[in-house]
C-alpha cells in the first residue's frame, strides 16, 4: 500500500499577536486547510491555536525563533514530520529598530537582516519544489511602505523591506506560469507590538495606524487575486506615486520627520 499524500497545509510565520494573529483567525474563517502557527512564543501559539480548534480547523503549533541561522531548514522539516506540505507560506515573521544606524547594536541589526530577508528567502527557496510539482501555492511576504524610499532612523529595516519587495515581484513574475501566485504586502504604520520591539512610540507615523484585521483583510484579497504587490490602507496608497514625483532627497527628509521621536515634556 503506498503511503498517503501529505495534507495540504498554510505556514504563518510571526503568527502569535499582530498581523499574523489576524490573518490566521481570518484564514481559519474562511478555508479548510491545516494551519501551522509559528512564532517564538508557545503559549501565545497554543492559546490561539485551541481557540482556532474548536471550529474544527487542524491547527499545529511549531515555536522556533526564526532570527537564528537554518531555522528555516527546521521549519520545513518540522511541518514535513506532521505529514503536511506546505501549499501556502505566509513570511509575517520580522522587526525593525528605531534609531540612528551607528547607535543600533551589531547583533540586532544582524538578527534584523537574518529574520526579514534571509530566513524569508530560505523559506520561499524550500517551498517551491513542491509547489512547481503540483502547479499550485500561494507565497505572501510582508514588506512595508518603507521599502519604497529610503528611511532615516530605519536605515536596516527599510532596506530589508525593499528587499523583499524586490523579490517578491521577481518570484511573481517567474512563478506565474507555475499556477504559483505571489503577493508582497505593504502595510503603513500599523497597531501591533512592532511599535514596542522597534522603540516607535511617539513618532507621526504611529498616530497613523491601521488595524491588523484591515490589513490582513487586503492582504488575503490580493493574494487570492494573484495581485503582485498591494499596499494597504488608504492614508498609504498614494505613496509609491509620491515616490516617484518628489526628489529622492525630500523624500527621505519626509520619511525621517515620519519617525522622528517627540522629544519628552520636562518640568521646569
């Protein structure tokens, strides 16, 4: 008797708060297929894991922190050791810091790097084989409006968006004639706890915020519809055409003043 086929399966990475939170409840809402919850934290993991069960939804949870090297390596086995395949991949997992580039510590500006593009990559790399083979997978990488200028204060972060949002356009355009559909998702500021990890608080841009739920929203709309690129809310959308009519220079000098610090009140 030969072996039965893995159960087709959606990898959320970055899954236990924020963006990828909201795009699991609303996947589980509206597909059947086995989700993968992946994050650092087990406990946030399996609480919304139980929740998302008593639907019926097959839900498995893989904690592993993603920011260290062949961590991607692992996923992929572990997901393959629970007789799944990995039809989608949504690459949530990622952090961006605050601060002028010479005042950031090496070692997070190296886990930044490592989380945002490589591990992504290695990812995407894994994925495909299996999805070439059936004609069939979505990929969602999460970029940022950031990726579109340069961005003072988030010198590493943005540029690592600008990667994956470079790549993932080409990897759309490759895979398209492999029935593989690729989407890179450009939200702005948006209320989750990525403001707490990169120091964001007190900036324009968070005043500007977006829910996680809308974002998650637009993102699953253009990835079904097999849109390269969207960028959500609409305070955003405008961006990547005001990129192209302004100066580099002025943009960069609006972006930094959109993340620039207010400087705390002191008593006389």
């Amino acid at each position: 008797m030969s072996p039965s086929a893995p159960v087709l399966a959606t990898v959320i990475t970055g899954a236990s708060s924020g963006i990828g939170e909201a795009l699991a409840r609303q996947l589980a809402a509206a597909e059947e297929q086995a989700l993968v919850l992946v994050a650092r934290r087990a406990a946030r993991l399996e609480a919304l894991a139980s929740e998302l069960r008593q639907s019926g939804r097959r839900v498995e949870v893989i904690a592993l922190d993603l920011e260290q090297p062949g961590s991607a390596g692992k996923l992929v086995e572990a997901v393959t050791a629970r007789g799944l395949a990995i039809d989608t991949l949504i690459n949530n997992a990622g952090f961006g810091i605050n601060d002028p580039f010479a005042d950031m510590p090496l070692d997070r500006i190296q886990g930044m790097m490592q989380l945002n593009m490589v591990a992504l990559t290695e990812l995407c790399h894994a994925v495909l084989p299996g999805m070439r083979q059936r004609r069939a997978g979505r990929i969602m990488n999460i970029a940022s409006v950031a990726a579109f200028q340069a961005c003072p204060r988030f010198a590493v972060y943005g540029a690592t968006k600008s990667y994956v949002l470079m790549f993932s356009e080409a990897l759309a355009a490759e895979e398209k004639r492999n029935g593989i559909r690729v989407t890179a998702v450009c939200p702005g500021a948006t209320d989750t706890p990525f403001h707490d990890v990169a120091g964001n608080h007190g900036t324009f841009a968070a005043k500007l915020m977006d829910s996680p739920e809308l974002v998650a929203r637009s993102a699953l709309r253009a990835l079904n519809g097999g849109t390269p690129v969207i960028v959500t809310g609409l305070m955003n959308k405008p961006l990547p055409l005001f990129v192209r009519l302004f100066p580099r220079s002025v943009v960069t000098w609006m972006a930094g003043l959109l993340v620039q610090r207010e400087k705390p009140v002191t008593g006389a």
